[in-house]
C-alpha cells in the first residue's frame, strides 16, 4: 500500500504583502523628493528677495546721485522702520528745489520697498562711526512664515555677524536703539555713498555753497 503524502497548505497574500511594502518605500521616496524641493524653493525665494533689496538700495543710490547734492541734505534721507512718508501729489514734474526732492524721492521709493518685498520696512541712518559721506541702508521683509523660529530667521539675515565659536550677534555700525533688524523679519544692511557735487569753503565748516540754491 502506498503511504499517503503530507501536502503543505497553500501560502496567500505574498504579493499583496510585497505590493504594500513597494508602495511604502514608493511613497517615502516621493516624500523625500517633495521636501527636497520645498527647501529649494524656500533658498531660491530668499536669494530673489535679497536681490530685490540690493536692487532696491541701488534705486536710492541713483536717485541721490540726480540729486544737485545730496550731501548737503544727508539729514533729510534718516528715516525709520515705522516712518511711511506719503507721496507727493504734485510729484516733481514740473520741477522740485533740492528739500522737495528728497521727499519725494524717498517717499517714492519707500513704497517701492513696501511694494516690492512682503511686508517690506526700510531704515535710513548715518553710521555712528562718524563717516558723513555715506548712509547705512536696512531693509526688512517677512520670508518663510512656515518656520518663524529665531535660529532660522538668524541664519539668513544678512545684519548678522558670525563670531569664531559659531555665534550670531547683531552686526556693528548700526544704531541698536532704532534701526535693529525687526522681530521676525530677514534685514539685508548695505551702506552706500553719498554724492556731493557742491563744493565746501574752509571758512565756514558744513557749509555747501551751490549754484542756484
């Protein structure tokens, strides 16, 4: 008689088990790629804004040099974060003297810069370190509202210095009472020239003779 063989029962499910675990790893892969890109796009958005303020600042810097002198009115171009200087209505079509047209021009371009950059703020002060021929410019904006901490903001605002052991502390030169970069914004800090075509008399100190003023 012929013994009978024992026949293992069937296995199931092994391909519907390999199927979830492809797609698993499928999706940790689209995962990975998708946070890859979001910090690519979150690099590129802060180097455009940071492009945008240089260009912003060069604007300032053009429009003080078609200034008759600027220099003699470097007083006048101090401003802060909260000041929000309103247009002109009559503008300077048909002429400006030379206190017009700082306040035009710097109420034109303030609102470029409230215009351009996401809740765009903008600081103007002479540097306390005694250097009457330029202005030390700050811009502000808000970037990456998605991660707000401090470490990250400090890393990429542009008024910090780095020390040897790592750390950031707010960059010299600038007036720490008035014109520290906000709470919650990215600052870029650029000093720029500027221009004097009139010339001075030694007989009288700070004093700007012009043609025509």
């Amino acid at each position: 008689m012929t013994p009978k063989r024992h026949q293992s029962p069937s296995q199931r499910g092994i391909a519907l088990i390999e199927s979830l675990i492809a797609i698993v790893i499928t999706a940790l892969g689209i995962l990975g790629i998708l946070g890859v890109q979001m910090r690519t796009l979150s690099d590129t958005s802060t180097t455009v804004r940071r492009a945008q303020a240089i260009r912003l600042i060069e604007d300032l810097g053009e429009r003080m040099k078609v200034n008759p002198n600027a220099l003699a009115s470097i007083n006048s171009y101090v401003t802060t974060f909260s000041s929000e200087p309103t247009v002109p209505a009559a503008g300077c079509a048909s002429g400006c003297n030379q206190a017009a047209m700082v306040t035009y021009d710097l109420a034109v371009w303030k609102k470029s810069v409230k215009d351009t950059l996401p809740l765009g703020r903008a600081a103007i002060f002479i540097p306390p370190a005694g250097a009457s021929t330029q202005l030390g410019v700050m811009l502000a904006w808000r970037e990456n509202e998605r991660d707000s901490s401090a470490g990250f903001k400090d890393e990429i605002d542009a008024t910090k210095v780095r020390a040897a052991d790592s750390s950031l502390s707010a960059g010299g030169g600038t007036d720490k009472t008035s014109n520290a970069c906000p709470d919650g914004y990215i600052c870029h800090l650029q000093y720029i020239p500027v221009a004097g075509r009139c010339p001075t008399d030694s007989n009288f100190p700070g004093q700007f003779f012009c043609a025509g003023t």
